[in-house]
C-alpha cells in the first residue's frame, strides 16, 4: 500500500508501477466508458485522480455511482500525465468498495459557509480548507516544540485542576465533585469546601505561568504547552472558554531579551511552515487569504515594532478616526485601538511595552516611574492581540505589596515568593495564545475555525 504523501514526495518517474492505495472519495466525474474518481487517502491534502475504465473494472458501475465520501481500495498504475495539474494519476485494474457512504452526507460538492461547517466539527476536516487548517495547527505545535527543544528548554506540564487564580481576573470554571443537588452546607448555610475532593474550591487552569516559573528557576528556560480556561462571557472572534497557550519562562533574561525571544520564534514557526507546509499555504491563500504567502513572508523579514504604551496612547489619541472606546493615559488597550496600531499605523507586528500597573497582573515588575510594569503585548494585523508577557516581580517586598494590591489572599501566594526568597533573579516570560497564532497563520477570521472543537458561551457540541 501506498500513501498520497509519498507519492508527491517522491514524484514518480517510472510508469507501470502497481500500487495499492485506501481512502474516501471526493468527486466521481463519471462517463459511459471512463470515469475520473478524485481519492483523498488523509496523508496529503492533494487528492488522486484514479481513472477507471468499463473495460477494465467488472464493478464499473457500482463504483462510479457511489456517493461522495464512501471509502475504496483501489489498485491500479501509476501513469505519468507530465500535461496535467498533478504529474500523475493511477490507472486502476480493482477497485473494491469498502465502506458506503450514506447520500445525506452534507459535504457535497458546493461550497459550504464558515458558519455552516461550524455545525459539522466532526466532518469539516474532510474539507481541503480546515484539512489546511488543521495540518497546520500540528506542524505549528511541532515547530514550537523544535524551537525550544533546540535551544535547551525544558517542557513543563502544569496542572489543569488549581486551587490559585494566576491572572488574578477571577474568570474561572470551577471543578467540583460534590454531588450539585446535595451540597454539604456549613452551619452560616455556605458550601462546606472541607466536604471537597481537595478540601478546597477549585478551578480549571487560567494559565500555567505561575508554576512554571518554579520551573524555569530551577532549568532557567522552560516552557508550557497546554490548556487553559476561562469562563469569560466574550462573544468575539478571538476568544474561546477552552485554548492552548505555549508559555515560555527564562531565567536572568530582562524585558528586551525576552521580546527578541518571542520575534525569533514567530519567524521560525514561519519559516518552518513555508517548507512544510507549502500545499496548505497555497490553498488557504486561494480560498481564504489573497494575501496569506506575502502577508507571512513580509512578516519573517521585517523587524516587529517596539512603541511604549505612553507613544500608543498618543498615536490613538491623534488618530483621524474614532473609536467606540474613548482613549485617555490608563485605559485597556481595545481590540479597535491594538488593530489600528498594527493594521494602520506599522502595518506589521507591534510590540506595546509598559503599560500602566492598574490595568495589569499583579506578578509583573514595577518599572522605577513607580507607574507602569515592564509588560509586553505583541500585536498582530488581523488579530490585535497575540502574546502577553512581561518581566516578573522578583523583589519579595514588592510582590508581596502587588497581591495584596489585587485582593489576592497571601496565604495562597507563598510559595511563590518563595521563589523569591530562595536566589531571586530578574526573569521573564510570556503566554502565546495558539489559536489566535493558527489564525495569523492560516488567515481565518474567526477562532472557532482554527480549533478542532470550539468551547464558546452556549456553545460545547461534540
Ligand atoms: O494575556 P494573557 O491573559 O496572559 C497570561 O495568561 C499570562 N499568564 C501569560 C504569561 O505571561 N505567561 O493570555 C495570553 C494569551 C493572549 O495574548 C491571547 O493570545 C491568548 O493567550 N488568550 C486567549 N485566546 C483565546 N481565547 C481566550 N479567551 C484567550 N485569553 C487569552
Ligand atoms: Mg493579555
């Protein structure tokens, strides 16, 4: 048995060469003599053509009535067709039928919406465009894994179930195994968390920064690859309860290190992608993207801006539009103000770097105006905002200032100053959101098209 994804690589040269290949049917054209059946094996996006004779197949004519998507084996030639699209073809001497597809099967033909497939997560990847999409999304986990593996990073795997809050933002799912319609209630009629699996309340993971940064000082670099949630009720394209995140943590390495650290890996995911990925890069800038290939190219040659956020503000402020949020020194960047900074004013990747305390997690370091943290957004067009990072509080008494500041309780937070206690030193690190990423790369509009299975608000099908 052959696999498409040999034979493209391969690119065959001789003729003759008798082959066996399995997969689903994607179009039958269908003649009194000769039919073109288009077959998708799954290890390539490119589909086959396997050319089927009456004079050669006894099932002739079952086969060519088959409905799309049923699944054969066929064997057969490989002919060279040096004149067509693809350089070559199987003449096929069997095919047997191995699994009938039903004629409801609701991927025909006509292109469907964004919106429609949306409705069929569990059969869209049989579509070229989120075949695409999804083929990139693995070589993309697997170039950041390269990325760091090749330069000494250890992957850490963080905990999903936490008793901590590491953004301090409060959007968590809570986890529980009590019994919902028997709670064990305390004398003042509040939920008895001794009751609780853990003897506590507890949430899903919001990030996995904070343990991480165990990690990263004891290995110096580290970096996370999982999970993370929240029960933030945004209707938007850009937020999901349910992503993955990659969170790199270095030790001894400041704000300007760690930006340079994240421009690399951008470009190398980038770079990756244009060797590995070439088919799917073609197609999403057929069917999705005019501009995808030249987008992506200009953005591993050009340097990404650093503008603070004090210049933001006044680069909004003098804007000749306006925006729906009001813009004034201490505001939360927008998604309006984060595009039109990368979309309109650089027309490429936006680095915005310490923003206001205020607006801003707790762990990250107070920069000497005794105003503003030593954070980092990075900006992208299309998407607004991509990466959050910053370099982290490492001064106990400090730290200890910013929990209380935030409302956290201390008693939950000591072991993280405890980093502090033990050999303190200037660290940094940031949290790429994945699908947000995919996006960028694929230039789909919407998140629920770059994730397999999208958790929203009112929304968790399949
Ligand atoms: O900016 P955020 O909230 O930062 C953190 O969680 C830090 N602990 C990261 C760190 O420094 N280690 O989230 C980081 C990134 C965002 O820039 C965004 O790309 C993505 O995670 N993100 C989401 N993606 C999809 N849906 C959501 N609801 C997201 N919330 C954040
Ligand atoms: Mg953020």
């Amino acid at each position: 048995e052959v696999f498409a994804r040999d034979l493209f690589q391969a690119k065959p040269t001789t003729i003759d060469q008798l082959v066996t290949m399995t997969g689903w049917v994607k179009t039958i054209r269908s003649g009194a003599h000769v039919s073109f059946l288009e077959l998708n094996d799954g290890t390539d996006l490119r589909n086959i053509q396997v050319v089927l004779s009456a004079a050669e197949l006894e099932n002739y004519q079952a086969v060519i009535k088959l409905n799309l998507s049923a699944t054969v084996k066929v064997v057969g030639q490989i002919a060279l067709t040096p004149k067509a699209a693809q350089p070559f073809e199987i003449q096929a001497t069997a095919v047997e039928v191995l699994g009938q597809a039903a004629a409801d099967y609701p991927l025909q033909k006509k292109q469907h919406s964004f919106e429609f497939l949306r409705t069929q997560a569990h059969l869209r990847p049989r579509t070229a465009t989120f075949y695409a999409v999804f083929k990139i999304r693995s070589l993309a986990a697997f170039a950041i894994h390269q990325f760091f593996q090749e330069r000494g990073y250890v992957y850490v795997n963080t905990p999903i179930i936490t008793s901590s809050d590491s953004e301090g933002a409060g959007e968590m799912f809570k986890v529980s195994a009590l019994d919902f319609d028997h709670l064990p209630l305390t004398s003042t009629g509040t939920v008895d968390f001794s009751k609780e699996f853990f003897k506590k309340a507890t949430n899903l993971t919001v990030s996995g920064q904070l343990p991480d940064e165990g990690f990263a000082l004891a290995f110096r670099n580290t970096y996370t690859f999982g999970p993370a949630f929240r029960a933030e009720d945004s209707h938007t394209t850009r937020h999901t309860a349910e992503f993955w995140m990659i969170e790199p943590e270095m030790a001894f390495c400041d704000l300007a290190e760690m930006l340079q650290i994240e421009e690399q890996l951008i470009k190398y995911v980038i770079n990756y992608l244009m060797t590995k990925a070439q088919p799917e890069l073609m197609l999403l800038t057929e069917k999705v993207d005019a501009d995808l290939i030249k987008k992506l190219k200009a953005t591993t040659t050009s340097d990404f801006e650093v503008i603070s956020y004090d210049h933001a503000i006044e680069l909004l402020q003098q804007a000749p539009q306006t925006f729906t949020y009001p813009v004034k020194w201490g505001v939360a960047l927008q998604s309006e103000h984060e595009r039109y900074l990368c979309e309109e004013v650089y027309q490429r990747p936006v680095f915005v770097i310490n923003y206001p305390e205020a607006i801003k997690a707790f762990y990250m370091r107070r920069n000497d105006d005794g105003k503003t943290v030593a954070a980092a957004d990075l900006l992208v067009p299309g998407i607004g905002e991509l990466v959050g990072g910053s370099q982290r509080e490492e001064r106990p008494q400090i730290l200890s200032e910013k929990i209380a500041t935030a409302g956290l309780n201390p008693a939950e937070y000591q072991w993280y100053l405890d980093l502090r206690r033990y050999g303190e030193t200037s660290h940094s690190g940031f949290g790429l959101g994945f699908e947000r990423l995919i996006m960028f790369l694929t230039g789909m509009t919407n998140i629920r098209d770059v994730i397999p299975y999208p958790r929203t608000p009112g929304e968790a099908e399949f």
